[in-house]
C-alpha cells in the first residue's frame, strides 16, 4: 500500500468540523489545523483537531467552539 499527504483546500467549518474528501487511512499529523477567520489570508494554528466518521462521511473535528475556514494535512491511501 502506498500512503500520501493531502491538504484540504480552505472548507467552511460547520458544527466545529468540516468534511475531509477522501478517506483517511491516518491521523491529522500533529492533531492541527489552519483555521482562517477571514478573506484576509490570516489564520491561526489550532490544536486538538481529529478525524471522525459519521455515517460514512470522515471529518475533521475541532475539540472547541471554531468558525470560519480550515485547512488540515493527513493521509490517505495512494491507490498505487
């Protein structure tokens, strides 16, 4: 099995967790995210982030109130 790195592009975070697009065979490295508060390319680096599947649907979870946009690394699957 060959393993990848991907970054999500920036998600809208809903319900503190946003929707990772491809099934993660790992953890977000690190448990962070870049969490973007606006369109002004400031973000802030959150701890304590994790994946979860909820019927069948992989997030990325906050452990804490977040709004705005995140971008969060992890790994899937290359398929190779």
């Amino acid at each position: 099995m060959a393993i990848k790195l991907i970054t999500t592009a920036r998600t809208p975070i809903i319900d503190n967790r946003i929707v990772l697009p491809l099934a993660p065979i790992g953890d977000i490295p690190c448990n962070q995210a870049l969490v973007y508060f606006s369109f002004d390319g400031v973000a802030d680096l959150y701890d304590g982030v994790s994946i979860i599947n909820a019927n069948s649907i992989f997030y990325a979870q906050f452990d804490c109130d977040v709004s705005g946009e995140a971008v969060v690394s992890y790994i899937v699957n290359n398929g190779v």
